[in-house]
C-alpha cells in the first residue's frame, strides 16, 4: 500500500502516535518522500525487544492502516483487511515454521494461492 499509494496517502488517517509507535519500532523508516516499510523484520523490527509484553499500540495502528486502505492485488482491489485475513483464515497454525510462512506468504502475494 505504501509503494502504491505513497506514505501519505496510506497513513493519512493513522494516527501520530500510532506513526510514531511504527517508526520506532523500526516498521516505518523515514525518506526524503515520507516514510517506507522495512522489508527485512529479522534486521529492523525491534517490537519483540522493547514491546514484547504490549504490541496492542503496533498491532491498533496496522489494524487502523489496513482497514482505511487498498490494496491492488492480482485481478483487483480489496481492503487491506480483506487481504490479511484472506490469508489468515487459510492457513494460521497450518504451516511448520516461520520459513514456511514466509513461502506461504510470498506466493500468496504473488497471485498464488499460498499453499507450498
């Protein structure tokens, strides 16, 4: 949504403090043009460090993004709501590990249709 729509369109009803909870958690990077979302979590994320008892501000403030926005995905657009939970409802707790998941997700994304 962020590559599509720009950052300030797609976080234009989030939130300040929820941007802020975003960014210094490592899940918004700041540029020149707003802000992108880092693509690596293993090397940028930092919620499971500081925030591993509360991640309800994280997770209020991608709920509140996903819900205002669209994605543009494979034949059409749907809710990013919509779009998580498609894949959400298939398959949590249906795969092995996380780099099963992370397979998973990558197909789903592709157009595929998640299963490995």
């Amino acid at each position: 949504m962020v590559r599509e729509h720009g950052s300030e369109e797609t976080l234009s009803e989030a939130d300040e403090d929820g941007i802020d909870v975003l960014v210094d958690n490592g899940i918004l990077v700041p540029t020149e043009e707003g802000f992108q979302v880092e693509q690596n979590p293993e090397d940028g994320w930092a919620p499971w460090d500081e925030f591993a008892y509360d991640l309800n501000p994280i997770d209020d403030t991608l709920d509140h993004v996903l819900r205002d926005n669209i994605v543009t995905w494979c034949e059409g657009g749907v809710t990013g709501e919509d779009f998580v939970n498609s894949y959400k409802d298939r398959f949590v707790g249906e795969l092995d590990s996380q780099e099963d998941y992370r397979e998973s997700i990558a197909d789903y994304v592709d157009c595929g249709d998640g299963y490995l």
